[in-house]
C-alpha cells in the first residue's frame, strides 16, 4: 500500500507494508481517494460525508496515473 500525507502530519498507525510521501498542505482538500482493481473510492469529507465509489476500467486507470504523478513529486 502507497498513502500520499499531508506534510506535517504525525501518524498515529504506521505499518510496516505501507510506504509514506509527504506533500505540501496545499495540496489536500476535503475528498479523497482509494484505488483497487478497477474501482475508485471517492470519500467527500463533510456533513453529512458522502462516498462515491466507480467501477470502470478506465476511470481507475486515469486516478492512477494522477496518483502516480503525485507520488513521483512527493518527498519520504
């Protein structure tokens, strides 16, 4: 498993198969998201909080090469 942080953030849980990045604060908003097989998990923080989850190929394609731009820019 792969989790992109906020910079700043002390982790309460670490687990020994995760790896950690860090980016800048500005780079977080209130929804995020998890990747699996084919399906993307889009967590919409708030009130009430609101999960959207798609399963389609290509969507889940495309956040991963989102994601993967993000991780290459992310510092350990």
């Amino acid at each position: 498993e792969r989790i992109l942080v906020k910079k700043g953030t002390e982790l309460q849980h670490i687990e020994k198969t995760t790896t950690y990045k860090y980016l800048p604060e500005e780079s977080f908003g209130n929804v995020t998201f998890q990747l699996y097989s084919d399906k993307v998990a889009i967590l919409l923080w708030g009130t009430p909080h609101h999960l959207i989850i798609i399963q389609n190929k290509e969507v889940a394609q495309s956040y991963k090469k989102q994601f993967e731009i993000m991780w290459n820019t992310a510092k350990v």
